[in-house]
C-alpha cells in the first residue's frame, strides 16, 4: 500500500528502543524523514545509526518531563531537515509507580503522570502550531490496554494512559478542521525492555524460568489473549505507519487496539 508520505519529516518519542524503534523503522521504509529522541543521549544516537541505512535519521537525547528538553528537541527538529516535522509519534512512557494504591505517595503519582501524559501534552503543544500552518498533520499517541481495563497495582499509569486516550480525541476535535488527525495505539503486553524488565522480575519472585514467567502471566493476569504471547513492537509499528499516512484521512480520535484481545469489553 502507497501510503504517500514520502519526504515529510517526523519526531518519534521513546524511540531508541521497542515500538517507537520499530515505528521509526516503519516510517523511513516509506520515506519519512525521522527525528528520533529519547532521555539518553547515547542510546538514541545508536538507535540511529542503526537506522540510518533506511533513510535520514537525526537523533538527541532529551529529557520531555520538563518544559525545557521539549524546547531543545522542537529547536532541534525545526533545524533538521529543510521542512518542519508534521507527523509526530509519542511512544515514550514508563511503568511508573506500581503497588497498593493506600501506598503510593503524590510524588509517585506525578512522577507516573509527568512521564506518560504530560510528555504528550508539551510535544503535542509544540508541534501542532507546524501541522495547522501547512494544513497537515499527524499525531499518534501510545496509550494501553490499561487507559479502559485497569489493574489494581498500576493506578497511576491506569489513569495517565486514560488521560492520553482522552487527550488524542480532544486535540482531534479542536485541530481537525486545520488538517491535524490525531489517534492513538492501545497495545498490550508487547515484547519490549519494559515488559522485559516486568518478566525478569516476576520469573525471580516466582523463581521461575523468564519464558515460564510470561506463560504464567498470561494465564493469570491477560487471559484475554487469545494468541497466548507477546505481541511483537512491529505489529504495533505497522499500524502506527498506517495512522500517521494519506491512507488515513480520514480517521481521527481513535483509539487503536493493538492488543491480542486483550481487553474484555465492546467499549474504546
């Protein structure tokens, strides 16, 4: 499929590694220009080197809970290439805070919400005012499976993740008109460092084996995936691609599952 972005230039959060990698890697295979960031400087310029043979990649290393690194990063991007980005990827997110909810303090809470929902508030603010001018845009936010199906030990990132799925259907309703379609992902349990991380931990306080950890976690906690796996960042990738092309004019404040079936209700 021809998705007819070729030659625009597009920001990608979280992208050194896992899906924000793999939704960079998407891009430039249909010529999208890819600015790619994350918080640590020399992991995102590896990220881009190995990118680098699918097209023109420039990368740095910013720090977006913070008002000042989105400033670097939009200064930044505006001087990349010889065109201001309009299509904009926010993948960056962290697990935050986990545990009793009686239990979490309000530094836990905001430091979960400043990662996983005001990043996309700053980078949307500082790219949309671009998009309206040339009169096309795409934003693609990653919220979860968690924004409607919440678990109990992860409130915070339950609620931030809420948060962004509420954020991408307003900002399509106030930028709509100028040209600005934005959507976001829902993926669930996807092979990542994050998940990882989860795995890892799980298979030591089980004293299990890591694949074993994932068997068991699917039976107990995703009963609802029906593939009975992880899925893979370029089954999310692929449709991140799709969202932010021509093909998709006329999609606008979806939220995409990209789950396995994760989620157990009709609702969004």
């Amino acid at each position: 499929m021809e998705l007819g972005i070729s030659g625009r230039v597009a920001v990608v959060t979280g992208g050194d590694s896992g899906m924000g990698f793999e939704s960079a890697k998407y891009l430039l295979r249909e010529g999208v220009r890819i600015v790619l960031t994350d918080i640590e400087d020399g992991k995102v310029q590896a990220a881009a080197k190995e990118l680098a043979g699918l097209g023109e990649v420039r990368a740095i290393g910013a720090d977006l809970s913070g008002l000042q690194g989105v400033e670097t990063l939009k200064a930044f991007a505006d001087a990349a290439f010889d065109a201001r980005p309009t299509i904009l990827v926010n993948a960056a997110g962290v697990t935050g805070a986990t545990g009793d909810f009686l239990e979490l303090s309000d530094d836990d809470w905001l430091a979960t919400i400043q990662a996983d929902l005001m990043v996309a508030v700053r980078t949307a603010r500082a790219f949309i005012p671009a998009m309206r001018e040339a009169g096309w845009g795409r934003i693609v936010l990653f919220t979860s499976e968690d924004a409607v199906q919440p678990y109990v030990e992860e409130l915070p990132y339950c609620a931030a993740k809420a948060g962004l799925m509420n954020l991408a259907k307003g900002l399509s309703k106030a930028y709509g008109p100028d040209g600005v379609m934005v959507n976001s992902v829902a993926p669930a349990f996807v092979a990542t460092p994050m998940t990882d991380a989860m795995m890892e931990k799980r298979a030591e306080e089980l004293g299990v084996s890591f694949d074993e950890a994932i068997r068991s976690f699917l039976d107990e906690k995703r009963p609802g995936i029906v593939a009975k796996r992880r899925g893979r960042p370029e089954e999310v990738a692929a449709a991140v691609a799709f969202l932010c092309s021509e093909q998709a004019s006329f999609i606008t404040g979806e939220n995409l599952r990209i789950d396995g079936g994760a989620v157990l209700t009709m609702g969004s």
